[in-house]
C-alpha cells in the first residue's frame, strides 16, 4: 500500500468514525449509572483512535483488534459498546469487505460443529448406558436360571430333557445359554455324564455319514459325540447340535480340556 493510500484510506476511516459517533453522541444521553462509568462521548474518542488503526492491519489482526475494542467498550460501559460497535464495524468493513460476515460463518461452524460433537457424545454415553443395563439384565436373567444338578465347575452343561445347554464360567455363573439344540434321537441317545473336551475342529465332516459336515466340532467323547453346528429341528445321532451363531460361541468360549456335564 502506497503512503497516499495509506493516508486517504486513514482519512476515509476518520471521517466514516467520526460520522458514526457525532450521530451516537447525538442520539443517545448517558444513562443514569449507581457508579460513575465512561461517556459514550469520551470512549467516542478513544475509539475513534483504534480504528485509525486498522489500515495497514492484516484481515486476522483486525479481527482481533475489532474484538479486543468491543470487550474493553463492554467493560467500561455496556450501553456505549453496544452504540458503537455499528461504527466499529462500519470501519472494518470499510478496510476488509466481507471480514464481518465471514467470521460470523466460521463462528456458527464452529458452534454447529460443537452440537454435533455434543450430540454424539450425548448418544455415546446413551448408549454406553442401555449397554450397561442390557448387560445387568442377563446377569441377573442368568442367575435366575435353573442350572438343575450341573456342577458348578462344568465349562458346559447340557439338559437333554429339556433341550437346553449353556455356558458357566467355572464358577457356577451362567455366561451364554444356547437359543436352541438337539441331541441323540431314541437308541442313539446323547450319553449323560461327565466328558472333557479333547478335540477341537472347525471345519470338521462326518465320514460315517458321507462327508456330512459338522462345523466347530467340539468332541467330549472318544466314540465321535461333539457339539457343532446343525440345525436343532431335527435329532442327532448322538451329537449335540447347535444354531450358527451358538456353535460359534461355544467355540470361541471353550477351551481345550473343558469339563462337560450331560444329564
């Protein structure tokens, strides 16, 4: 920017300042305060000084500069900020075409921008806390269940009779109970008793019954009686059968070695 330049836009500022605060001054009598407080007409002058300063400023240190006016206005005396700040920004406008509306645009992203990370937040939290009860509904749902003469110790219980079989955690607590299942049909009874897991193949088949295949298998027996997946609509040979989703958590939950009780 050129001195001239520099000293007409000065000039220019002066005289759209001056014009601002002589109608301030005009329009509006210094109201009545319990404690002395600046004139609108002294601040007047003090701010008309300031805003000689924004030529030559950058677009963010005048923003800055425009701010830092307003908050020492609104210190001293309210009425006179809110009188002034037209002239304020009249000056800045006049300097930097636009500055005004596109801070306000990045202050209401800003805030938008807050709400939303407010509101997720607010959701996550929700969420956390219907999990919480969702997961203190099966606890207590699980200690209410009937786990009729399973051993406290057994990994996996099974009640043939009333089709049921489910997880412990080796302490007598319930940890998962199987949507469904099935055992051996009349003469190939699933044996009652206490097994231990001793293989563990996933993508396992059945050669006794052409290839037929028997997902996370899961054997107790040394004479081919697992668990794995298969539909529970139908009786097994002797297997016990569980939904996809069952077979898979009683894979993944059941180790090597684990004790099973079958009643």
């Amino acid at each position: 920017m050129s001195k001239f330049s520099s000293f007409a836009g000065a000039r220019s500022l002066r005289r759209v300042a001056a014009a601002g605060l002589v109608t301030v001054s005009l329009a509006t009598a210094p109201a009545a305060q319990a404690q002395p407080v600046p004139s609108i007409e002294s601040l007047s002058s003090d701010v008309q000084s300031q805003i000689d300063g924004f030529v030559g400023q950058t677009r963010e240190n005048a923003w800055t500069s425009r701010n830092d006016i307003l908050s020492s206005l609104k210190a001293a005396n309210p009425q006179a900020a809110d009188a002034l700040q037209p002239v304020i920004d009249g000056a800045i406008e006049l300097v930097f075409p636009g500055l005004i509306a596109q801070k306000n645009a990045e202050i209401r992203a800003a805030r938008e921008a807050e709400e939303r990370a407010h509101a997720a937040e607010i959701a996550r939290e929700k969420a956390a806390a219907e999990e919480a009860a969702r997961k203190a509904e099966a606890e207590r749902q699980a200690q209410r269940f009937d786990t009729g003469p399973c051993p406290a110790d057994a990994r996996v219980c099974v009640d043939r009779g009333g089709r049921r079989t489910w997880l412990q955690d080796g302490n007598g607590h319930v940890t998962y109970v199987a949507t469904g299942m099935s055992s051996g049909k009349p003469g190939e009874e699933t044996p009652a008793g206490t097994f231990y897991i001793n293989r563990k193949i996933k993508d396992e088949v059945s050669h006794e019954f052409g290839n037929a295949p028997m997902p996370y298998a899961m054997y107790f027996t040394n004479n081919g009686h697992a668990f794995h997946e298969g539909s529970p609509a139908y009786e097994s040979a002797g297997c016990v059968r569980l939904p996809h989703q069952d077979a898979v958590r009683f894979w993944n939950d059941v180790p090597m070695g684990s004790k099973v009780f079958i009643y």
